[in-house]
C-alpha cells in the first residue's frame, strides 16, 4: 500500500513538473531584439560554414566540428532566454557574441 502511494506521489510530481512551465513558455519571445541579432550571426556562421566546406576550404570533419559549435551556442542562447522570461541579457549577449567570434574565426576565409 505504501509502495502504491509513493508511486502516486511521484508521478503527480512529474505531472507538475511538465505543467508548471508552460505559463513562462507563453512569455517566449524569440523576437527579442538581442535574441535576434545572435541568431542572425549564428546563421551567417553556419552559411560560412556551408560555403567553405562547398569551396574544399573545410573537410568535412572540419565542417562538422564547426557545426557542432554553432549549434552548442545555439542552445546556449535558448538555455539563457529560458532563464530570462523569453529574452537574453546584455551580458548574455557579449558572452555569446564572444563565442561567436571564436567560431568566426575558425571558418576560413
């Protein structure tokens, strides 16, 4: 019987788990203007990428070390919005644009 109830217990737990977020996700704006200007260079970088594995620039190795990059900065940058009711600091943003300047700077030219 205790068993059964301790079953319950962490099920409704995971239940609200899953439910409690969704009022943060309605305040999700992926609009929001830093937001926006990190994931404009992040798909300048990933077209760089693309042209200069096209080109014989970059192996394809190479190519897919790059893209992993970009897409860890890519979840980082959602990782921060989550935090911040949909939107990206001033200080999340030059941390971000750090790393894309690194990553940058690994793409040939």
């Amino acid at each position: 019987m205790l068993k059964h109830f301790a079953t319950k217990a962490v099920i409704a737990a995971t239940g609200l788990a899953v439910i409690l977020p969704a009022p943060a996700m309605a305040n999700w704006r992926s609009s929001h203007p830093r937001r926006v200007e990190v994931n404009r260079r992040l798909r300048n970088l990933d077209h760089r990428i693309g042209e200069e594995r096209r080109e014989g620039d970059l192996t394809k190795a190479q190519a897919q070390t790059l893209r992993r990059d970009d897409r860890s900065i890519r979840q980082e940058e959602r990782d921060m919005a989550r935090l911040d009711k949909g939107h990206i600091t001033r200080s999340d943003k030059r941390a971000l644009n750090q790393q894309e300047n690194v990553l940058s700077g690994q793409i040939p030219k």
